[in-house]
C-alpha cells in the first residue's frame, strides 16, 4: 500500500537549503513551496511556488484557475493581517 507523506517545515532562513536536503535524502519530490521573507518595517512578502513534473501538469493546473487563486489567497490574508 502506498504511502504519502505531507510535510510542514519551517526553517529560520535556509529553507531552500534544507528542502533540497529532504528531497534527496528522502527520495522525494517537493510540489510546492511557501516562504516569507521579513522585509522590515512590519511588510513581510509571502511568495507561493508550485512545482509542476510536467507541462501536463503545469496547464491542467492553469486551466483550473490555480493563478486567480493564489492570488485571491494572497489578497485574503492581506485583509486578515490588516485586522492584527
């Protein structure tokens, strides 16, 4: 029986670095990556990766709307960080 494994890391600034590691350590495949990066000021720039194996997979994925998405995501936590 397969089995999957969705993992949740944080890392303090190396997280490109320490993904790489787990992928190859692991023999595994990272679909997407979320980071945050501090710019100071109380702005912090929130950037979503997702990781396509194919260009099948990559235009599925556009055809289903997942730029507006993001985007609409973006925006909705823009509103709830407004509100802290």
């Amino acid at each position: 029986m397969p089995t999957t494994l969705t993992p949740y890391l944080g890392f303090n600034g190396n997280t490109r670095e320490a993904f790489a590691f787990y992928a190859q350590a692991l023999c595994a495949r990272i679909d997407a990556m979320l980071t945050f990066d501090d710019l100071g000021g109380g702005i912090t720039r929130y950037t979503a990766r997702a990781r396509h194996w194919t260009t099948a997979d990559r235009e599925a994925h556009e055809k289903m709307g997942f730029h507006e998405g993001w985007g609409q995501c973006t925006s909705q936590l823009a509103e709830l960080a407004a509100l802290l």
